[in-house]
C-alpha cells in the first residue's frame, strides 16, 4: 500500500510539471522515472530489469520509422504543392478556402503524425490569407482542430493510437473498420460548425486573389523526382499495413521497412534527415513508459480496473458513456498522450475481465482523440498550432478556442455518445 501511494505520487507530480509547463516535459518524466526505478528498487516493486520490460518498442519503432519517411517527404515540397493548389482551387472564398484545407488536413493526418501536419500546413495557409487579404483565424483553427480529429482514424495518425494498437493488439485494418468512418462524419460536422461559429470572418472577400492565381504551385517542388519516389516509399508502407496481419509483421518493423526503402531511393543525407527526427518526443514516451510500468508494479491500476468493472455489470451502455467522457475531460486537461499511457495498463486488466475489450479500446481511442481538443494543452498539435498562429495578423487566443474548439469537442462526443447508445460500440 505505502509503494502504490508513493508511485501514484510520483506520478501525479510529473503529471502536474507537465500540465503547468513549470518544468520542462522532459525533464519532469526523465526525472520521474528515475525516482521511479530507485523507489522500486528500495520497496522491492520495481527494478531495472522491469523497468526495460515495460518499455514499448513496437510503439517507439513505428514512431521512428513514420518520422524518417515524412521528413524525406516534406524535403521534396509536396506539402507545400499540396497547400497552395488548393488555395488556388477555393478561388479565394474563405469557407471554400476553409472547407478544403480543413478536410485535406484531416486525410494528411491520417497517412502521418497529426504535429507534423499542423507544422507544414498552417504556415503556409497563413502566408496564403495573407496574400489573400482575408483573416486567417477561421481556417486556422480548421486545420488545428480537424488535424486532431483525422489522426483518431489510423494507426498511425495519432501518438495515443499508436499506443493503444500496440497495447491492445489492434490492427491497421482494425483501426480504418472501426475509427474512419466516426471520423469522417466528425470532420464534417465540425467544418460546419466552425462555419457557424465564424460566420461573419468568412464573409471576408479577398482583395488579391490574382495573385494566389499567378503563385506556380510546381515551383513548390523542390525535387519532383524525389517526390515520386518518396510516395513510392510512403505507398508500399500502407500497402504493407494492410497486410501486416497476414504477412506476420509488427507495424513498427513495416514502418522502418518504410523508412530504409526511402532511404534507398532518394539517398538524401542521414544526418539531416535524422536531425528532423523528433528525438525528445521519443524520450519522452520511453521515460513515460518506464514511469507507468513502475506504478502498474504496484497493483493500484488494477485494483482501480476491478473497481470501475463493477460499475458495468449495473449498466454496460452507461458505463461505456461515462468512460468515453472521463476520458475525453481528462485527455483534455493532462493531455491525450500522459494520459492513454496511464490508461493502458488499466485497459489490458478490464479487457481481461469480462468485458468486451475491443469495444472498449476504440472508445478510449475515440475520447482521446476528440476530446484532446477541449484544451489547448490537450495535444502537441494544439500548442504548436497556436504557437504558430502568433506569426499571424489573427493570432488565436485561449478566448476563441474555447468559443470554437470546445463546441466541437462537446459535439464530438456527444456523435459518439449516440453510436454507443445504438450499440455500434
């Protein structure tokens, strides 16, 4: 009792330096799972041996293969091509302009991290309003939110999914059976959400479109024949997802199998394109991991995984409801990737009792993913997204976010709510 008191603290602190930002993330979970691994080893719960155990490197491999491929990728223009045709394309109406940078984010952030989506398109779509003379905010917050809401549809769309497929043994497949279609009809409730809530910005007419028309979307292109074959690398990598099943191959061995294929073909200098790697982030999931074994080492997660089991057996549809919106509240107010990993080792002890585990892992999938966007600090992309828009004439504040990105949270959940009330999960 006094070992699972003292690791729930250690966790709750770390926890709290991340959500405050008084500390530096890495700083707070590399040093919590130090304290971790030596308050262990006092009181016998933990030891250094566990301490690797616990550690998953199916997650961190795909991670790192998924990065090493979009770098490739995003050296060769194709993001930015992508932005500017479709600006052309809107003919420089806002909720066009609006719609389908919104929609297009949301598929971009299905095939890669949704982080490295919000990096390479809102830059851009800022430069574009600018040109345009129309303000951005509208758009901006499109690609945020809708960013967030397209990565909750594959495995590798968003970090949390890639921690549950990997924890719940969920396939590639599993994931677009079970997520894409909720997630497409989200991203299109939202965009008209947005539309109403930003009724009078996207009554802008732009001043300049001529010259958005002029803009050579191909001089985008920085090395078209690196391009192709960048998307060759990216094509048989999802080819191979969809046969990771049949074929006996874990996701992250098909996401390096990606990453080396690219490497072959465009041969671009290593260094450089490991400098892109997201190095802190991975530490991050590999302390946080090492930080959560140590706290399951104590039992206290599943003593709590038993308790909440007894709420089912009163009523299974409630008891789904409420764990969708415990989930999506707290994914929002700790953020989506602490708090799955919390939740991993609580998931794989219900799935064991009696429930039906599947049903309960797209669920947590769900309430992550919508739910990370009732806060900024609910998910990397959402800090990053607002950090950006700072280079803006309209930056976003935490008053328009909550205006805007609450509502859709809110209307999320509340579309997933009803599928679980009709039984679908």
């Amino acid at each position: 009792m006094i070992s699972a008191i003292i690791a729930s603290i250690i966790v709750l602190g770390v926890l709290y330096f991340i959500v405050t930002e008084k500390v530096d993330r890495l700083i707070a979970v590399s040093s919590g799972a130090l304290l971790m691994i030596i308050i262990g080893q006092i009181f016998g719960f933990y030891s250094q041996k566990k301490a690797l155990m616990s550690i998953d490197f199916n997650t961190l491999g795909l991670l790192l293969g998924m990065m090493v491929i979009v770098s490739i990728i995003k050296r060769t223009g194709f993001f930015t091509y992508i932005a500017i045709s479709l600006a052309k394309l809107s003919r420089g109406k806002p909720w066009i302009l609006m719609a389908l940078l919104g929609i297009s984010t949301a598929f971009l952030s299905m095939l890669v991290d949704n982080v490295t989506t919000v990096v390479i398109i809102v830059p851009v779509s800022i430069l574009v309003c600018d040109i345009l003379g129309i303000n951005p905010l509208p758009i901006l917050m499109a690609e945020i939110l809708l960013s967030i809401i397209g990565g909750v549809a594959t495995l590798v769309g968003d970090p949390p999914n890639i921690f549950i497929g990997s924890a719940g043994g969920l396939s590639f497949n599993d994931f677009l059976v079970n997520l894409f279609p909720v997630t497409v009809l989200v991203v299109f409730l939202s965009l008209f959400i947005l539309k109403f809530i930003h009724r009078k910005e996207l009554q802008d007419k732009p001043r300049n479109f001529q010259a958005v028309l002029n803009i050579d979307a191909k001089r985008a292109i920085k090395n078209p024949r690196g391009m192709i074959k960048s998307l060759v690398a990216l094509g048989i990598t999802f080819f191979l997802f969809f046969l990771h099943e049949h074929l006996g191959l874990y996701p992250s061995f098909i996401a390096l199998i990606g990453a080396g294929i690219a490497f072959l073909l465009l041969k671009p200098d290593p260094e450089e394109i490991l400098r892109d790697v997201e190095w802190p982030v991975l530490a991050f999931f590999t302390c946080f991991f090492v930080l959560v074994g140590g706290l399951q080492g104590t039992g206290i997660l599943a003593i709590l995984a038993k308790k909440t089991v007894g709420l089912a057996n009163i009523d299974i549809r409630l008891y789904k409801v409420v764990f969708l919106w415990v989930t999506g509240i707290f994914s929002s107010l700790i953020g989506a990737v602490p708090f799955t990993m919390v939740m991993l080792p609580i998931m794989k002890t219900i799935s064991t009792l009696g429930i039906n585990g599947d049903s309960l892992w797209w669920i947590l999938a769900l309430g992550v993913g919508f739910g990370a966007n009732g806060l900024p600090m609910g998910h990397a992309a959402s800090m990053l997204g607002l950090a950006i828009s700072k280079k803006s004439r309209s930056p976003i504040d935490i008053k328009t976010w909550l205006s805007s990105a609450t509502l859709v949270t809110v209307a999320s959940l509340l579309v997933v709510t009803i599928l679980i009330w009709a039984g679908l999960f």
